[in-house]
C-alpha cells in the first residue's frame, strides 16, 4: 500500500546528541498513540514531551519530543509523526523497532519523498533538489539545488508546457474554422509561436553540459611531461598533501584523483602520469591511464616547466601534437615561477609558483570560468538542467516540436501535425512528474537517503 505506516530515521546513525524519526502514513496517529505516552496531536506542529514505550514489553525505551503534522499540511501531505530522540546507535534503534512492532513497516530509499510527489505536495524536480541539496559539496550546488527547490526549473517548465498547450489551441481552432482563407489563424502568428516555444527547449538544453557537470564535479586532468611540476600543483589546488612530490622524473606511476572545490565550484582532480616515451613498464601503463583520463576531460590543465619552455623544437612539437589530441579545453600553465628571474619571456599561458603562491588565486579563477563559464554568466536566477534525466526529455520535446515544424511544411494536415505538439507536452509532463511511470519513479528515489 502506498499510505500504510512507514518510519525511518531522518538523521544519520552513529553518536550525536540527537536523533530525529519520521512516521508517516494512514493511521500513523493511532499507531503513535501506541508507543508514544501521553500522546498529543493537537496543538499540530508543537513539540510535546514523551516517554516511548515498546508496545508489547511494555519497557520504556526513551524520554522524547514528538510533534504531530496532519494531513494534507505535512511534508508527505499525510499525518505524519517527527519524534526527537537522543542520540547513539541504541536508542534510535530501539524507537524505531518499537514503531514497527505497533504496526509501522522500514520506509524504503526516498519514501517519504515519494509520498510527498503522488499527493502533490512537491514535483519531481523539487525531490530530485532536495536531494541534491543534501549532496552538495560545493557553494554552487547548493545554490543550484535551492533554486531548483523554490520551482525555478519548474516554473519555466510550466510556462513551455502552457506555450504549446496554447499553440496547439490555435491548430484546434484553425481546424474548427478550415473555411477561412488561409485558416482562421495567421499561419505567421503560429510561427512565431512555434520559434518562441522551440528557442527556450533549446536554450535549457544548452546548460546541461555545464549543469550535469555541476552536480558530478568536473573531471580536471593534469598533464605534462614528467617534472613539470603537476603533482605539486594537483596538491596546492587541493590545498593537502595528497601525491608523492620528488625532483625524480616518472615518481607518478599512476593517476590520482580528488574532489576540490575552487572558486566554489566542484571539481574532480586527477594527477597523471608524465607523458613521454619510456622503456619502464609499469610507467607504460600509467601513460596509458593518464590517455584514458584525457580522454574523458572536461577540462585539462598543461604543466610546463617555465624553465623548459621553449628549449627544444622537438618538445614543442610533441606539446602541439598533444593538445591537437585533447577535445576538452585546455589551459596552459607555466609552473614554477620561483626559480627564474624576471622579466620573464612573453609566451601565452599563466605563471604559477606553488612555492610564493604566486598565479594560484588566478589560476582557481580562470579554472572555473573556462569549466562553468556559462553558469556564471547565467548567475543563480535561471534555471540550468542538472541532470540526464531532464536534458533527455527535453530532446525528447525539442524532436517533437521540429517534428511539428517539418509536418506543417510537409503539408501535413493540422490535426496530425498537432499530435506533435501533444508529445511534447506529454516529455514536459514527465519530466516535472505530472505523469511518471513507477519505474521512472523507482530509478530516481532509489539513491535517496532513507528517512527522506
């Protein structure tokens, strides 16, 4: 049943001071009532003290606080139940077991989250925000996920859905009306409907990219020749010690990575293995790791030694032949600044020192404007698409809107050309969970935490 009793712990396990449980569902007030002494569910949401009690021992569990909130104005938009106890491993535990005995059943992963989309309380979009907003690691995340949360995204998934929800009420009259020349509606009219509708599935598209990249972290791949100094540089962006830094080149056998947040956006840094010919082995296969992860970059970072820029032919042109080969963007660095006296030779690329620190503070900055430059030049008002999910249903309406377009053109008759438009309204409607299938359901909430 999708109402029965559930309960779960809503913080996480372990030593706290606090816990808090969540019980929600039909008749969670009378199964409360079996374990909770005195219970009280009015005044709603006002905390009342409690001593829990395992309702077939009859031993006294924990002193608590419970606050009661009636259905539909909950969390789930049924009765639910929050009960503040202390923390540990045991008591919570103990509560919770006491809860199942009176009839309540463990909430599966995203349950209570689930519930509150099927009674409307939330759309799919806003669970989807919450959970990232829980998973956020970096400022920008949780800045997107709150935008998400207050309707942002859905907002402007509304207003398309009305656009061509209203577009197709104009084939549905230029059908009622054929006898009008032309049709009783300006075919113009309908164009620019069509442009308007299409130009903002679009521009969502386009900051998928940036926002998927956003919720995962960009992949940001250091590489170079060996010594170049990108092992030191992987751990001044990372701000630990985290790679074996030595004068000996090759020490990097194989690639490292860790998460980092520069100029508050995440990124996942790898430190590779330095890339040139070698007879060692197992520094064959690090150069190969260090390819793979090249490969799938959004970004890469190019360490040359400053003292070494420019020395020889040869290197130039294996640096050229290698940054050929990248697709992700690239930014050159020059490291170690420190050891050359200035003026320094005018070449294209930042100064950095690892040492002084000199160029780190502009390098983090330039980092995250060539990964995310879009979402900073969209600021935290627009919405931005985070997730596959999203971005393919809304290809999914972009093809049937252009499928509408060709139709028309075509000749097409009106009423069929509209069935178009309808298959797009119907991607835009799974997408902000006005209609979801239970297995789009099960995928989405199946990395929730438990007690939400």
């Amino acid at each position: 049943m999708l109402s029965d009793p559930i309960v779960a712990l809503a913080t996480p396990p372990g030593r706290s001071a606090l816990a808090l449980i969540r019980l929600s569902g039909k008749g969670a007030f009378e199964l409360a009532g079996r374990v909770l002494q005195p219970f009280r569910p009015t005044p709603p949401r006002v905390a009342h003290r409690v001593r829990v009690i395992h309702p077939i021992t009859g031993e006294p569990v924990d002193d608590a606080l419970a606050a009661c909130f009636p259905g539909p104005r909950s969390y789930t938009g049924e009765d639910l139940i929050e009960v503040s106890t202390h923390g540990g491993l045991l008591v919570p535990a103990g509560v919770i077991a006491a809860l199942v005995a009176a009839g309540a059943r463990p909430a599966a992963p995203g349950e209570f989250s689930r519930r509150a989309v099927l009674n409307g309380k939330i759309d799919l979009l806003q669970a989807e925000a919450t959970a990232d907003l829980i998973d956020a690691g970096s400022p920008a995340q949780a800045r997107r996920a709150l935008q998400q949360l207050d309707r942002g995204l859905s907002r402007r998934l509304e207003q398309l859905r009305t656009e061509l929800i209203e577009l197709e009420a104009l084939l549905a009259y230029e059908i009622d009306f054929p006898e009008e020349d032309e049709g009783a509606v300006a075919p113009e009219r309908v164009e620019r409907a069509w442009g308007a509708a299409r130009q903002r599935i679009a521009h969502l598209i386009a900051t998928a990219p940036e926002g998927e990249r956003l919720r995962e972290g960009a992949l940001l791949v250091i590489a170079g020749r060996p010594n170049a100094g990108k092992s030191s540089l992987f751990n001044a962006l990372l701000g630990r010690e985290r790679a074996i830094v030595t004068e000996v080149p090759g020490t990097t056998r194989d690639a490292i990575e860790a998460y980092a947040v520069l100029e508050g956006f995440p990124f996942r840094l790898v430190d590779t293995a330095g890339l040139r010919e070698s007879d060692d082995r197992v520094e064959r296969m690090g150069i190969e790791v260090s390819r793979k992860y090249l490969a799938a970059a959004d970004l890469v970072l190019f360490c040359e030694d400053h003292r070494e820029t420019g020395k020889g032919k040869r290197e130039r042109d294996a640096r050229d032949e290698f940054l050929a080969q990248v697709s992700a963007p690239v930014v050159v660095v020059r490291t170690k600044a420190d050891l050359v006296s200035v003026p320094r030779p005018s070449s294209p690329g930042a100064f950095v020192s690892v040492v002084t620190g000199e160029g780190l503070a502009d390098l983090r900055g330039r980092l995250a404007e060539v990964a995310y430059g879009r979402l900073l030049a969209l600021g935290d008002v627009e919405p931005v698409v985070t997730r596959a999910r999203h971005r393919e249903a809304l290809q999914r309406a972009l093809a049937e809107v252009e499928a509408f377009q060709t139709a028309r053109h075509g000749g097409v008759d009106a009423a069929a050309a509209a069935t178009h438009l309808r298959a797009a309204v119907g991607a835009l409607d799974d997408l902000i969970g006005v209609v979801t299938p239970d297995d789009v359901l099960d995928r989405v909430f199946a990395s929730f935490c438990v007690g939400k």
